[in-house]
C-alpha cells in the first residue's frame, strides 16, 4: 500500500518515525486511562481476596476469588478477540469501563451496610473478569494502531509499567483505606478511579481496523460476479433484481461468516504460526505455575504475621518488580525480546520459591520484588511479541489467543489453593515454582521458536 493510501486523520506511523510511545497523538490518553483502569483492577482483585481472607479464613476460597476473576481469561479470549477485530476498539474500551463504574459501587455500599457476602462478591468479580478479557484484547491492539510497530516495544513498555504500578497502588492503597476505613471505602475509591480513566478515553483518536480476512473476500467475490453478469446481460429488470439478490446474499454470507469464520481463523493461528505457539505456551507455563501466587501473597502473609497493611506492601513488590523490568526492557530491550521473555519466567519461578521461605516481612518483600523483576520482564514483552508475530488483520485475534493462554492462571490458583489447603501455603508456592522450571525448560527444547524473535527493522 502506498503511503497516501491510509485513512486520513488516522495515527499511522511510517517506517522511519523511531519517537518514544507519547509523542504519538493519542497514546498519552490512553496511557493514563489503562493507568486508571489497573490500578482499580488489582485493588479489585486485593480486596476481594482480603475481605474473603476476614470472614472465611479459607486458602482454598481466598485463591478461588483469583479463579472466579480469571476465569473469562480462559473461556473467553478468542471470543474478546473476535471483538477486537471487529469494532471501534476505543469504543469497546469506554463501554466495558462504563458499566464495570456502577457495580463497583455496589460492591462497596453493600460492604458498608454489612451484606457483602460471597453470593454478592463472586458474581461480581467474574463480571469483573470478563471486562478485563474485553479491555485486554482491545486496548493493546489499540496501542499498536496508534503508536505503530516501531514504536511498539517502547509503548508495551509504558503499558506494562502502567500495569505493574497498578500491582503496587492497587494493593498498597488496598490494604491502607482497608486498614483505616474500611473494605467498603476502598471499594468506592475504586469507583471513582475508574470513572477518571473513563473521563480520559474521551481524548483519545478513533483508529479504523484493518479490514478483515472476511470483508476481502467478499469484494472478489462480488468482483467477480459482477463480470459474470457483464457477459450475460438481463436487462433493467433482471439487473435490478441481479442487485437485489447479490445485496441480500451479501448480507447473509457477511452475516454467516462474520463472527463464527473470524472465530476459527482464530483459533488456526495457534496451530499454523509456530512461534506465536511457542509464545502462547510460555505464557501458559508462567500464568499456571508462576502468578498463581497473586492471592497466595494473603497466606504468606499470615505465615509471617503481617498486618493487613504490610500484606499490602507485601504485595506491592509484584508492581515495584515488575516497572523495574519493564525499565530495564524499555532501555535495553530493542532485538532481545524473546530471550527477554523467556529467561524473565525462569528468574521469576526460582526467586518464589526463595520467597515462599521468608522468615518475615523484610524477607518477604525484598524476595517477591527480585522475582517481579524477571515478571516484568516476562510482561514487557509479551504482547509486543504476539502483535509481531501476526499479520495486521489478525492481531485481535491474538491477543485473543493470548488471554486465553493467560486463562491457564485460574487453573493454576484453583490447583496452588488445593495445595495449599493440603500442605500449607509455603509447601504450595514451592511446590508450584519447580515443577515450572521443569516445563518451562521441556517446553523451551520443543518449541524455540520464541528465543530466536526479535524487534521489527525499518
């Protein structure tokens, strides 16, 4: 396609603008509205797991809060993918936000008034889960068409470091408005943060998607048979009822192939690209035996008699950790964003096992915030390398490909709490981290496809 041909008005970047992420129109927007969004998602996430932690005092139903709200991950990612191919991106953003604000706020009124039961709690956090699948797949395909593919590692870069300091505020704040006033306020806090960044989405482009596979088709198909109908002629009548019938066929075959094709066009990338594959699986080898220890940070924390605050802090290293590696990937990252990804897992895994032996807090925090380092390494390149690694018309599809990898981290909670229940916290997180080393090194022998991808060049 020629340079002049893309849609005016729309963010394109040419091959030679190697600017950072925020001097692209619109990224600085949506930056700061993803930063809203994680930071109300992991205290979401924070403070369900304390407050089932207060009134059950159950390892299997703390990690079952991490399961409910990742569950969509897994059940739903080619189908939020499909979405992201198929509608205004910034649209499906502000929509899943909008709706996601006032449940929020249920959640916090019922926790004041004293109703806030795990009836109530659970519904919500898998509602919350499926607008996190939605935000996923549409938001960072949305950075790539704004920013552009030379831009991208640096943008990632930003997204992931927004992510990681929602780990950090998310859980810090938590457990301090928790600690002071209460599970409910929190809640409500949360609310109010996510009605800013939906407030923010409001300066942001709107980016056209790339056609799909789908609507090609359908131009030569309707190519040809509008030769067909040159060579035989039907007269007025014939022609209009040619139109009539090709505008109704048209109709019904987009209708027939539109969401279900796109859905198993899919799902065949995983089989027909052999590094996104060997992508995807190191993602489902770091979500099943690595983060599955998001709400374990509760029961550690009881192992080493913390307060609600210092779980808080605790738990904040994941977010701290994880900036610094995306820091680190930021600077020095650009053609090394396999072996980034890969050898950031296995750093991960073995500083857990390290941490699942803290004899107190200090311990606690410095272990947790090594091993976040090599997550955020882990998480600083992994969308970057599933968007490169597709074609323009398929990359929300990917990321679709990609939530439904990181689905395998409600598995891997449910299995750690099942553990745990068993053996206790400490045997579990163990436990959980070696047996990811050895299927992240099995895994790596039969597919190194990922170690070999690097950045894109002009």
């Amino acid at each position: 396609m020629r340079r002049g041909a893309a849609v005016s008005g729309a963010p394109r970047l040419e091959p030679e603008v190697r600017g950072g992420a925020f001097s692209a129109r619109g990224f600085a927007p949506l930056w700061f509205s993803g930063l809203c969004w994680h930071w109300g998602r992991w205290a979401i996430a924070f403070l369900a797991s304390y407050h089932v932690n207060q009134i059950t005092d159950s390892p299997r139903m703390v990690q079952l809060t991490g399961a409910v709200m990742w569950a969509p991950l897994l059940l739903g990612g080619a189908i939020g993918g499909v979405i992201s191919d198929r509608f205004d991106r910034r649209r499906t953003v502000r929509l899943q936000t909008a709706l996601l604000v006032p449940f929020v706020a249920v959640i916090g009124f019922a926790e004041r008034a004293g109703q806030l039961g795990i009836w109530l709690l659970f519904p919500f956090l898998l509602f919350a889960g499926i607008g996190w699948v939605v935000d996923m797949t549409s938001r960072r395909a949305l950075v790539l068409d704004i920013v552009g593919p030379y831009r991208l590692h640096k943008a990632m870069a930003w997204e992931t470091m927004a992510l990681a300091s929602g780990v950090a505020a998310g859980q810090l704040l938590g457990g301090a408005v928790a600690d002071r006033a209460g599970v409910g306020t929190a809640f409500l806090g949360v609310a109010c943060m996510l009605g800013v960044g939906l407030f923010l989405l409001m300066w942001v482009p709107r980016v056209p998607p790339a056609r799909p596979m789908a609507a090609t088709t359908d131009r030569w198909s309707d190519a040809l048979r509008d030769r067909i109908f040159e060579v035989v002629p039907l007269g007025r009548a014939g022609e209009a009822q040619r139109h009539g019938r090709a505008g109704e066929a048209q109709g019904h075959s987009r209708a027939r192939t539109s969401t279900l094709a796109e859905l198993r066009a899919g799902l065949r990338l995983a089989r027909t690209n052999r590094s996104l594959l060997s992508i995807l699986g190191v993602t489902v080898m770091a979500n099943f035996f690595m983060f599955a220890y998001f709400p374990a940070v509760q029961l550690i924390g009881d192992q080493v008699n913390a307060t609600a605050s210092q779980i808080g802090i605790i738990g904040s290293m994941t977010g701290f950790g994880m900036i610094t590696g995306s820091l680190v990937t930021a600077r020095w990252g650009d053609g090394r964003w396999g072996i980034a990804y890969s050898f950031g897992v296995f750093v991960a895994m073995a500083m857990l096992i390290v941490w699942a032996l803290s004899p107190n807090v200090l311990i606690a925090v410095i272990t947790l915030y090594v091993a976040s380092c090599g997550s955020g390494l882990f998480a600083a390149t992994q969308s970057t390398l599933v968007l490169t690694t597709v074609s323009e018309e398929m990359r929300g599809r990917a990321m679709g490909l990609l939530s439904m990898a990181i689905g395998a981290l409600p598995l891997g909670t449910y299995v750690l709490g099942e553990v745990a229940q068993q053996l206790g916290a400490r045997a579990a997180v163990i436990l959980m981290a070696s047996l990811g080393l050895a299927g992240m090194t099995l895994w790596l022998l039969i597919r190194p496809e990922v170690l070999r991808r690097g950045g894109p060049t002009p």
